[in-house]
C-alpha cells in the first residue's frame, strides 16, 4: 500500500510542477514588450493612384 501511495504522490507532484512551469512560462510570455511594427523600407509616393 505504500508503494501505492508514494506513487500516486509522485504523480500529483509531478503534475502540480508541470501546470507550475506551464504558468510560469505563459506568465514570462506576457511580461515582454511588443516590438515596435516600424516598416524597414518605404516607397515614396508620386501622388498617382493605383
């Protein structure tokens, strides 16, 4: 019956680190900034429309 019971406890351990982890990586993915959406070339417009 121990053996029972230390596996299931390693098993509610280990599921408990992983929703741990899991939250805590989402959480870091939050904190950073958006990157500025500034375009790297621009074309000069010659006042004709398409």
């Amino acid at each position: 019956m121990s053996r029972l019971l230390a596996a299931a406890l390693t098993m509610v351990a280990a599921a408990a680190l992983a929703v741990g982890a899991a939250l805590g990586i989402v959480a870091l993915l939050d904190a950073t900034p958006d990157q500025p959406n500034n375009p790297l070339i621009t074309y000069e417009t010659t006042g004709r429309e398409r």
